[in-house]
C-alpha cells in the first residue's frame, strides 16, 4: 500500500473504544510498527478503562513506541479530524457499539468518531471491530447499514481451526484479518491450506 505521509511511511488511525478486548490494540499497534506503519492513536476514556483493566497499561504507554503518536480524544482540531489530511487506513479496534451507533447515525462527536466519519465521506478505508455478546438490535442495525456504506466489519471472533495454544494466539488471529485488510504482508498465525480436514496427523 502506498504511504501517504510522515516521509512515505503509510499511516493509520486507531481509535481503541470501550469495548472489551484492549489486547486487540495492543497487537495490533505492534504489527504496525513492526511494520513500519506509522499510527494516529485515540483512546477514548472507556477504551482507557479497559486498557488498564485488561492490559494494565495507560494510553500514554501504549503509545510509547516509535511512529506512535497519541491524539487526544476531545481534540476536534487534530490533523484526523481533517479530510484534508490523508490517512491510509483507520481502524477502531475494539469498537463499543456507542461508537458504532455515533458513527452510523453521522454523529462526529469526538475523534474517533470524526476520524471514522471523515474516513467514510473521504471514501477511504475504515476497519471496524466490534466486541459484544449478545448484539442489540441497534447496534446489528447500525453495523449492517456501515457494511453497505462500505465498512468493514471485522468481529472480534477468532477462529478455532488453527488449534490455538493460548490468548495470544486467538488474539494474533483476529490482527491477521485487521493486517490482511490493510494488505500488509505478514506471519501472524497459520493461513488455511485445504489440506487439514482428513489429514493423517
Ligand atoms: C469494563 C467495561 C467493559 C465494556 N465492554 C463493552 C463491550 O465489550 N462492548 C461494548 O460495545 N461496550 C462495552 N462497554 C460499554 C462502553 O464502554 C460504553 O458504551 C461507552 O459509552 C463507550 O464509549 P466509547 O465508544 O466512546 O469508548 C464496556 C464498558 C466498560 C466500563
């Protein structure tokens, strides 16, 4: 994929919400340096919240990495803010259903969801990665109506065919899919051969 900014480097921006599974983002930020992305990063202060909770870390620390860049979450003034400022990809990873409700209905309150309304009247690519169990009906509603305004919807549920060993594996699993959609080249877990079912070993 071809960079747009920060000398050439593609670049992305993350918006982690209040949604379980924080250690999406965590990952996630990681592959993307890894890399060589570089990532707008919006913590709203649920997502904040489950950050510590589930990962023990703040948000300043997750962004502490080369080519992070921590966006305040209130700042409707930032460069995401801006279609006028070109972004490769935006991801919001986990996505709460509130954001998802905001998002759907045109609502930009904050910068994540701003930065998720720009990517879509820009028509850029936005990868949205909900977590929740069971679905409400509005939130099914609104993530159908983002589908076919050309979201990707991007659950967190990973898959159990590749014999997972442990959390990080099923977390990996779900990055895979968020890389794969980015087009980024990667190693992340095990790709389907066709070969599995009725193998001998
Ligand atoms: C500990 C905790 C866990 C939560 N888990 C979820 C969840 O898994 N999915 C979800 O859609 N909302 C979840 N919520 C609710 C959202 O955080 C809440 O809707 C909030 O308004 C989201 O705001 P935001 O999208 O601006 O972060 C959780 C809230 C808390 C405090």
């Amino acid at each position: 994929m071809e960079g747009v900014c920060r000398d050439g480097m593609p670049e992305a921006v993350v918006a982690l919400t209040g949604a379980s599974g924080a250690q999406y983002c965590v990952r996630l930020i990681e592959a993307l340096v890894e890399h060589k992305w570089s990532v707008n990063l919006i913590v709203t202060s649920t997502g904040a919240i489950n950050l510590d909770l589930e990962c023990g870390i703040t948000p300043r620390e997750l962004a502490d990495r080369e080519g992070v860049n921590l966006e305040d979450n209130e700042n409707l003034a930032a460069r995401a803010a801006s279609g006028s400022a070109r972004f490769d990809a935006y991801v919001i990873c986990p996505a709460s259903g509130t954001t998802i409700g905001k998002i759907a209905a045109g609502i930009s309150d904050n910068l994540a969801t701003r930065s998720a309304l720009v990517a879509m009247k820009e028509r850029r690519k936005l990868i949205v990665i909900p977590r929740e169990a069971p679905y409400s009906t509005p939130h099914l509603k609104a993530m159908y109506n983002l589908s076919e305004w050309g979201v990707v919807i991007l659950p967190a549920s990973p898959g159990f065919y590749h014999s997972p060993r442990d959390i990080g594996d099923l977390v990996d699993f779900v990055v895979a899919r968020i890389l794969d959609q980015l087009d980024i080249e990667h190693s992340l877990g095990k790709r389907w051969t066709g070969e599995e079912v009725g193998a001998e070993d």
